[in-house]
C-alpha cells in the first residue's frame, strides 16, 4: 500500500504526466507534489483545483442518483481540458470523513485520458493517509 509519495512517483509514470498532486479540497494546501503545472507554482496550482474540487462537490446536481447511499467523497473524479492538457483530479476514498484528491496534469499530445482515469482510480484505492 503505497504512501503519498509513491503514489505520486506512479502517477507521474502515465503517458503524458506532467505534473501530480495529492490536494486537500477544503484547505487548498497541496499535501505533496512532483512535476511541473502551469504557471509553476504548485501551492497555486493546488489552491486553484481545491476550489474546482470543492465547488462541484458541494453541488447537489452531482450527488450520486441513490440518495440511501453515503458518498464519500461525493464525486469519483473531474476533467478540465483545454488545447494543451488534461487534468484529472481524482477523489480519494478513505475510512474517515476525507476530503483529498489526485491532481494529475497530463500533456494532451501524449496523454491517454481513460487509462489515467483507471489508474488513478487504483491508485486512489491502495493510497495509505495518516
């Protein structure tokens, strides 16, 4: 079960990555960061995509269909495209009431999309927190 930052060395193994960060979504403070992001500042970076995070978390129009069933966290993942890259920012699924996510930057020239979004997803699943 891997730690922050092998998890962060893995995902930097997609086609594509450029840059990876585990993010808190209510505080906007990245817990750990490899690569590079627009702008080159990853605390920004981080902030920017907490409030993206937060922000569709906290709509209801997302929560899951069921409303019997307990999301945490509310969503699976977001993607922001634009003609350079993708990002992906992946919610971690944890025993206690988290609020983190993977943000991945991915080239869009080389980056393959669907196999970040299953690998991210296996990797958010064997994250070790605490």
């Amino acid at each position: 079960m891997p730690g922050i930052d092998e998890c962060l060395l893995e995902a930097m193994r997609l086609p594509g990555a450029r840059g990876a960060a585990l993010v808190d979504w209510t505080s906007g403070l990245a817990l750990g960061t490899v690569g590079e992001f627009p702008g080159g500042d990853h605390e920004a970076a981080a902030a920017e995509a907490a409030e993206i995070a937060r922000l569709a978390a906290e709509q209801r129009a997302f929560a899951p269909v069921d409303d019997d069933v307990a999301a945490d966290p509310p969503l699976e993942d977001l993607i922001i495209s634009n003609r350079d890259s993708y990002h992906l920012l992946r919610f971690v699924p944890t025993s206690f009431d988290s609020s983190v996510f993977l943000h991945v930057c991915l080239g869009r020239s080389d980056g393959n999309l669907a196999l970040a979004r299953i690998r991210l997803g296996e990797m958010a699943g064997r994250l070790v927190l605490g």
